[in-house]
C-alpha cells in the first residue's frame, strides 16, 4: 500500500507488501499460556446467536492472500475472484492462500451458512513475490500491487458482498504510514453503496519496550473513516499484549489461539487482530441474515451499543468492548434510524445518490495512550537517525 508519507525515493510496492507482513504477523506473538480450544465460541456467544441467524444469504468478501475453497472447513461456500496483487504464486502453493484461508474458516466459524468472496489482494509471508518487492523494484507488479486493495473493495462491492473482511494493515512505523487516496475512495464507495468494512487495527500494541513494532502508529485501512477497527482479546477478556492502541479500535474479538484452517490441510491455531477481524465480520454477517435492510452505521451503533463495554464505555484498547454475537442478532431486530447530520449547503440536498449513514469517523487519541509502545517507536527511530548520520559521515578510501 502506499502512503502519502513515504518519501519520494521510495516507490508504491513497499507500503503494499507491508500489508501483507502485518496480516501474517499476527500470527506469532510471545509465548503464553494456551487458550481452551475454540474458546471463542462461548465468548461470542454463538450458540444463543445461531438459534436466530446464520447468515443465510449473505456474501462476505475475504479480502486476503487467497483461500483453497475445498478445505473442508469451508464446506462449498466460497467463490474465488480475481487476484489483484498478481506476483506468479499458484493455488497448490505452501505460500499461496494461507492466511486467507484461516480467515474465510473464520467468518464461517462464525456464519456458517454465510457464503465467502476471496479476493487476493496481499501475499503471504513466504511468497518469492513479496521478498522480490522488499527490494523496492518499481514494474508494472509494483504497480498492480499498490492498487490491489482499492481495486479488492471496488470489486467486491460490484459481485453484490455485504460485508467486506480485511485481516491486513499497514506497517506500524510512521516512515510507511500507508493512506492512500484511492483506498480511502474505495472505503467510501463502499459504505456508500451500503456494504460494511471490517479491519484488523494492527498488532503493534506491545508494552514491552524491546518490542520493535511496539510504537502504535496508525494503521490502515483500520484507521480509514467508514471502516470498523477490530482489536484482539484474550481468554479472560482484556486486550492481548499485541493489539494496536488507539481510537480506530472500534470493537474486539477473541485473537489468541483461534483454531483455523490451513491452506495445507487441516487446522492450526493462530493469533492476532487478523482472526478477530474475520471472526467480527461473521457477527455482522448473521446480523445481515437477521436484517437484510442493516445499513454500516445501524451495524456500527449495534456493535458499539452491545458490546461487553470497558469501564467508562470504550477506550482505545478494545473500543467498545467485546462483541456480544447473540446481542447483536437480537437488536439487529430492531435498529433504529442512524441521524443523517446536516451540512451548510444551499443547494441540493444531497450530493450524487446521497447518504446512507451519519458520518463516521474516528475521535483523536488522547497523548496518555501514545506511551503504550511509545518507548520502542521512540528508540527505533532514534537508531534510524544515527544510522543515517554514519551512513553520511565520510569513509576511508
């Protein structure tokens, strides 16, 4: 993905591949204790959510690395589209397809009678192709993979998904902070067209201060306006040590030990905002099964309204809390009118096919939450500096 504050020498595939390095990410996280299996069930509360609603017609669209449809896991549900970000890997491939297909396990963990869009838009950590990009070759790759997400959103929204699922984000350094215009476009077609945006907040929210992507910079497309941030619980309900702090985190979800298919056959237990993100994007889709009509800022009020709340009712730890799925089933029933605010206009009413929501948008951090992480962002940067200043002092012939 690329950034608006990259600098120019450095061309758009670098902040694409960082995408895919956070997704995969996720997945490794310092050792603890393991979790029950499938802990994430009672959590959610699936069972009183399914007697209501398991996403019978909807299509939520896994914007990823790829899913191999004939896990078993996947039970015939899944549709392949196209693979935007392209780079020469194959299904069949170790590389190919395996963070994807954990994340489409998991929405249908969630919403099994949901069907899944795969859309690659990111590889995976071993993919030859994101290795080539790390040494910042500018080609017409380079270019097709700085575009792979927007051109993933628009796509999704033209095959008719209601939900969009994206396990991904931007690096966690300020260097490759990851806005892109057309991105950010995209995000808002989307919610225009009535289709809710779901995305991993990062997992650089460690406190430990050896930690190297513990600085809790923005992340994207988490932090985009429209999109629905999802940070990572544990078992016992508080924020894992990895998940990113700040105010983009709208909602949470379980994100530690979550059993998921593998793109080799059979499971494997995975962390990360990446499975939180997949597993919030089931919730809203038996929402959607329950309410067809559920606009995203109907589904944002739900989910923030019935969330387990944190004392004082959300913060930029787990937002609102933990999503409550048999909660959100029921008030999916009855949702209410989301306000449309009013603008200074005096023309027309509206602009184009007007809106379908109030705005949405995330509140600044307060500067406290900054030093979760903070002293590792802090000293990284410090090093980049010095190594800088060695780099230009004159050397020895």
């Amino acid at each position: 993905m690329t950034g608006r504050a990259l600098p120019a020498a450095l061309p758009a595939v670098v902040a694409a591949v960082v995408a895919a390095v956070l997704a995969v990410a996720g997945t490794a996280v310092p050792a603890r204790a393991d979790a029950p299996r499938d802990w994430e069930v009672a959590a959610l509360r699936l069972p009183e959510a399914h007697r209501t609603a398991q996403g019978d017609g909807v299509l939520v669209a896994v914007l990823d690395s790829g899913v191999v449809a004939k896990h078993p896991a996947l039970g015939g549900r899944v549709t392949t589209g196209p693979d935007f970000i392209g780079g020469g890997a194959r299904p069949g491939r170790s590389y190919w397809g395996e963070h994807g297909t954990a994340m489409a396990s998991d929405v249908l963990k969630v919403a099994p009678k949901a069907r899944v869009l795969s859309v690659r838009v990111l590889w995976d950590r071993e993919d030859p192709a994101r290795k080539r990009a790390l040494k910042m070759t500018k080609d017409a790759q380079s270019d097709k993979a700085a575009h792979a997400l927007a051109n993933g959103i628009r796509y999704a929204v033209g095959k008719g998904a209601k939900v969009i699922s994206m396990s991904l984000g931007t690096d966690e350094w300020a260097i490759l902070s990851g806005y892109e215009e057309d991105t950010a476009a995209a995000v808002d077609y989307a919610v225009s067209k009535g289709v809710t945006i779901l995305a991993s907040t990062g997992n650089g929210g460690s406190t430990d201060p050896l930690e190297v992507d513990a600085n809790n910079q923005v992340s994207y497309p988490a932090a985009y306006p429209g999109v629905i941030g999802v940070g990572a619980l544990g078992p016992d309900g508080r924020r894992t040590d990895f998940s990113q702090v700040h105010t983009y985190t709208t909602i949470a979800a379980p994100g530690i030990d979550i059993y998921s298919a593998r793109n080799t056959g059979g499971y494997a237990s995975i962390d990360g905002t990446s499975p939180a993100c997949a597993l919030a994007a089931g919730v809203v889709a038996l929402a959607l099964s329950r309410n067809p009509k559920l606009t995203p800022g109907q589904i944002r009020a739900i989910l923030t309204r019935t969330a387990r709340h944190p004392a004082g009712g959300n913060d930029p730890f787990v937002g609102f809390g933990r999503i409550d799925a048999a909660a959100v089933v029921a008030a999916a029933g009855s949702p209410g009118k989301p306000a449309i605010k009013a603008v200074p206009y005096k023309g027309k009413k509206y602009f184009g096919n007007g809106p379908t929501d109030a705005p949405m948008t995330h509140p600044p951090i307060d500067t406290e939450y900054l030093a979760i992480g903070g002293g590792a962002g802090a000293a990284g940067l410090l090093l980049l500096f010095v190594a800088f200043l060695l780099f230009r002092r004159p050397r020895k012939a």
